[in-house]
C-alpha cells in the first residue's frame, strides 16, 4: 500500500511489487507499485499540510515525533526481523538499525525546540536587523535498501521537526520496513499530507519530484551516479540538496596499535550487514612491521565468522541483496587475482544448508593487494577484505586519501600526536580513531568530494531543511 494525504491506498496502475527474502529465496509479500501519478498526489498532498505544519510550534511538532518513536519501540522486535527477512543481514544488527532509528526520531523531537534565529548588531543606530529560520518547503527523500529503517528516520525526522512535509521514495527491494515506520506516523496521529510514502519505479515516482516545482528540497542516500544525476535534475527548479553518496573508507593499522582491537574492530566495520554499507572498510593499510601478524589474527578471525540466514541464532553474515552484488564482488576478487593479489581466505560463493537464496558469499580476505586493482579504487559493497602495506604515517595518509570518495575513514594508533595529524590529514567527512563504528544521532553524517553534500545527524542535520530569512527594519 502507498499512503498519501494520511490514507493508506493502492496505486493508480493497480500493479504490485514482490518482495523476496535474499536468504530463503521466497517471496514474502507484494506491496502496490506506484508512478508518476501517484507521485503527484503525494507532492500535492504535502504542499497542502505545508502552512499548517510550519506554524505548529516546535514543542507539538516534536510531541508527533516522540509518539512514534515510543509505537516503534513496542514494535522493535517485530520491525527488526522484518529488516532481516528482506534484506538479509543479521537479527542483532538489525536490533541495532531500529534502535538507531527511533534515536533519531528523539533527538530532532528535541532539535526542533532549538532552531534559533539571530539578531546582528547594526550599522547605525536606527535599524534592527534579525535573521529568521524557516522551514524550506515539500520536501522529497530516497532512501537506499541497506538500512531501510534508519534512513528513512534519519531525513524525516529533521524534516518534519523543522516543519517540513515530507514525501519518501524507499528502495523497492526493501518497502516493508518503510510501511511499518509509516504504520507507526498514522497510528501517532500526524496530521494528512505531513508524511507521504511511495513505493515503485524510480524513474517515474522520482523524475515526478525532480520536476515538480513544489518540491523545495531533495535529500537522498545512494550511489555517487544516481546522485549526480538527480542533483544536474534538481538544477532546474533550484531544489535545496542533500547528497550521502558513495564510500571507500580506508582502515590504517600503525605498528603502536592494539592489535587485538584493531584486528576485532575491521572486523566490524567490514562485515557489518555483509559489508553493504557506505561507510564499511574497503582497504586496509597496515604497517609494513606488523603486516603479516595482523593478517594472521584478522584471517583465522574471518574464518570462524558464520554465514547463514539472518534470522538464525549466531549468524554473523547473511546474504547479498541480490545476484548483482555478487557478480559485482565475483568481478572485483578476479581483477586483484590477475594483477597479483593473494586469497587468503573465503573468494566464492557459497550455500547455505536448508536456504534457497543464492546470494550468500564467503567473507573474504586479500592480501598483496595493490594501488592498480579496481578494488582499490571502486566501492565494493560486499564482504571482500584488501590487505595493503605501507612504511611511514605520510605514506599511509596520501595512499588512503581517496581521489573521489570522502565520507569515512578509520585509524588505530596510540599515539596522540599522530591521532591529530590524522584528524586534520585524512580527506574525510567522518573519522573513527580507535573506534569502528561512529555513527550516532548526536553527531553529524556525511562525506567530502563526491561522497555528498550536507550532513545528516547532529544539530547540523536540522539545518539542511532551514532557510536564512534576513529582515532589516529601519526607522525605529
């Protein structure tokens, strides 16, 4: 079902989605598969409730958010093997996602009692000047399959506290967890036509929002090309962007390290949710002294990790979301092989006993690899660990300084001195020194060069849904 203008509704067209589960194979529900018309109504819908939501105040607009976040609770478990069942990562990561979730629904309950405006001393004693925060307008989101219920909090939740409407697009391969967050808004009681869901064709129920020109503002998480594209498409209506693109975050191990920390933490930055996640390790640069005693901890470590279905006690790793993951993954590993690289463990394919998914590949380690691989160079999205070697900090830094893509990377050091060169040498928008897993509702999200513009998360996320209005009054 869509919901628009706070009814639940079938599509226009009347055609369906199926949603199948990557481990198993089986489809576990079709959802409606809406278009550009229905797209429409949903942007009309949220022009609508436009006036009347930017007027609440700031306190009820929360009071919305908080309510939801406390019906997402009572659901939490049911929400998460949801997550599971049709995208395939593990049960405790997906606690984990849900959790985060309902973080960022209390968080900008809060934020949105602190939108402060401004008064600036003026130039001559008759005037009084005052900056104004307002809310930017219809807002549009897109949000990706791989967390399919954070994302979506992650853009709402600031939209709809600084007192805009939203209307989502989520990934096709993941709606069900998207209806649930949306179950969750109605049942809180937001008022029609704040927050409007779509499901189906991207080129239509997107091109709808990149064209229209009563949506003011796109935000969208997703693959560096789609989001070059939709932001050369915002051109032509001037929409106000928020990217959170591509990743190709490098993990530097000094030979001061903690070793057993270092070595458990790539762990756990690589092969979270099977290493499809933007801000997951993709090359590992370890110091030339200590390289072949971390490949040996870091190797018999992924070795004893255990691939199965999502929703079975001790599953560290579940399936890819589809063929194309691994065929992606398959043509990566052949690449480094033929230029030189070693595995050392994993490389292929693999069933798991009673599941008919075919999408299950081995968490994989490759050592020598070098600077001219595709790996190197290309996000992998996948559970395929790349083992470089470098001699000094200088070196370390040029080499994980990518020409592209500059949204997270990682360090493990003791030493202080080092940690703030680091800091201010490595070209990133997130930085994890000693700790895989920054990610948090406090604090801000987002990449450098062409992993993004904006920030999500933190104070700053609530500011990319605010205009600037600059009032002088003189004569007083």
């Amino acid at each position: 079902m869509l919901y628009i203008d706070g009814q639940w509704t079938h599509s226009q067209s009347g055609e369906q989605l199926e949603v199948t589960n990557p481990a198993t194979g089986e489809v576990i529900e079709k959802v409606a598969k809406g278009g550009a018309g229905d797209s429409k109504l949903a942007i009309e819908a949220a022009d609508r409730s436009f006036s009347d939501w930017k007027k609440l105040a700031a306190k009820e607009r929360g009071a919305y958010l908080v309510k939801t976040a406390e019906i997402l609770r009572g659901k939490a478990d049911e929400l998460a093997e949801l997550v599971t069942k049709e995208m395939g990562k593990p049960l405790k990561e997906s606690k984990g996602e849900v959790n985060l979730a309902i973080d960022y629904l209390d968080w900008y309950a809060e934020e949105a009692k602190r939108v402060y405006g401004e008064t600036i001393p003026a130039s001559h004693p008759s005037k009084r000047l005052h900056v104004f925060k307002e809310p930017v307008g219809v807002t549009a989101a897109v949000t990706p399959w791989n967390f399919p219920v954070a994302m979506i909090t992650r853009k709402i939740a600031p939209a709809l506290a600084a007192g805009c409407p939203v209307v989502v697009k989520p990934a096709s391969s993941t709606p069900l967890s998207a209806i649930k967050v949306f179950e969750a808004f109605h049942e809180a009681g937001l008022p029609k036509g704040v927050a409007n869901l779509l499901i189906g064709s991207a080129s239509k129920v997107v091109g709808e929002m990149m064209s229209s020109p009563k949506v003011k503002k796109i935000t969208f998480t997703g693959s560096t090309e789609v989001g070059k594209k939709l932001i050369r498409d915002s051109a032509d209506t001037v929409k106000k962007v928020s990217m959170e693109l591509g990743g190709h975050a490098p993990f530097i191990v000094f030979e001061d390290a903690d070793l057993d920390l270092a070595v458990d933490s790539v762990i756990g930055s690589k092969f979270r949710n099977a290493g499809q996640t933007c801000i997951c390790t993709n090359r590992i640069y370890v110091q030339e002294s200590i390289a072949e005693e971390f490949s040996k901890r870091f190797v018999d470590k992924v070795q004893a990790l255990a691939i199965g279905n999502g929703l079975a006690d001790g599953v560290e790793i579940g399936p890819l979301i589809d063929e194309g993951a691994v065929e992606k993954v398959e043509e990566q590993i052949q690449d480094a092989q033929e230029k030189g690289a070693v595995v050392l463990c994993g490389g292929k394919r693999t069933q798991v006993n009673g599941q008919q998914g075919g999408s299950f590949f081995e968490p994989t380690v490759l050592g020598q690899a070098t600077d001219d691989m595709v790996i190197t160079r290309e996000e992998t999205f996948g559970p395929v660990a790349p083992i470089y070697t470098f001699s000094t900090e200088e070196e370390a830094i040029e080499r994980a300084n990518h020409p592209q893509y500059g949204l997270a990377a990682y360090a493990f050091t003791k030493d202080l001195s080092r940690s703030y060169r680091l800091m201010e040498g490595l070209e990133y928008g997130i930085i994890g020194l000693n700790d895989p897993i920054p990610t948090t509702a406090q604090a801000p999200f987002g990449g450098m060069k062409e992993s993004g513009t904006g920030r999500e998360g933190g104070r700053q996320g609530i500011e990319e849904y605010l205009e600037d209005k600059f009032v002088s009054i003189g004569n007083i």
